[in-house]
C-alpha cells in the first residue's frame, strides 16, 4: 500500500493545477496566432476571443481568492494582466484594435513564468 504526505498531494496537486493552465495557455495563444493572420472578422478570432475572455476571468477569480496561496503582490500584478488582457480582447472584438501581438506575448510570458 502507497502511503503519500499531505504536502506531496499538495504538491503534486500544485504541479497538475499548473500543467493545465500551461496548456490553457497554449490553446490560447494557438488561437490568438490564428486570429491575428486570419483577421478580425474571422471565425479564428471569434474563437480566440471567447477562450481568452473564460480563461482571464477564471484566472482573475482564482486569483482574487483569499485561498489562493500566490504571494499577495504577485496575484494583484496578475490580476492587472488579467483585467488588461480582457479589456485589450474586447477592443479587438470590437474593431477598435487588432493587437493581437501584445496580448499573445503577455499570454506567453506568464505561461512561461508557470514553470
């Protein structure tokens, strides 16, 4: 019988949570890339929009959670990212800016920063 400590299901809980955001993040960025050759009224950016949109939002309400265990400063930085991406995603949507290429390197960044 395996017998684990708390901390290593904490642990690995951790790695797993981070996994999935990483992929999250690269759908995302996948997406974004599309949209940005395919042009602004193309289903790429339809697509890309709405990921973007759900993932910032789980983000920005995770990281407003007082259970979150991200040092205080960190989760306020982020969630700055997290409300610029969504208010640069809605210009997009919008026609009032197609600047894909600043939203895809903040994307970027902070999926590299989860390793």
């Amino acid at each position: 019988m395996y017998q684990f400590s708390y901390s290593e299901v904490l642990h690995d809980n951790c790695l797993d949570a981070r996994e999935r955001e990483r992929q999250a993040l690269d759908r995302c960025i996948e997406l974004m890339q599309r949209a940005e050759r395919s042009g602004p009224r193309s289903r790429d950016t339809i697509e890309a929009v709405h990921l973007t949109r759900q993932l910032w939002t789980f983000f920005i309400d995770d990281l407003g959670n007082t259970e979150n265990s991200l040092p205080e400063k960190l989760r306020a930085d982020l969630i700055s990212i997290g409300v610029w991406t969504l208010k640069e995603v809605e210009a997009i949507r919008i026609g009032k800016s197609s600047n894909w290429r600043a939203v895809i390197d903040i994307c970027t960044a902070v999926r590299d920063g989860l390793n």
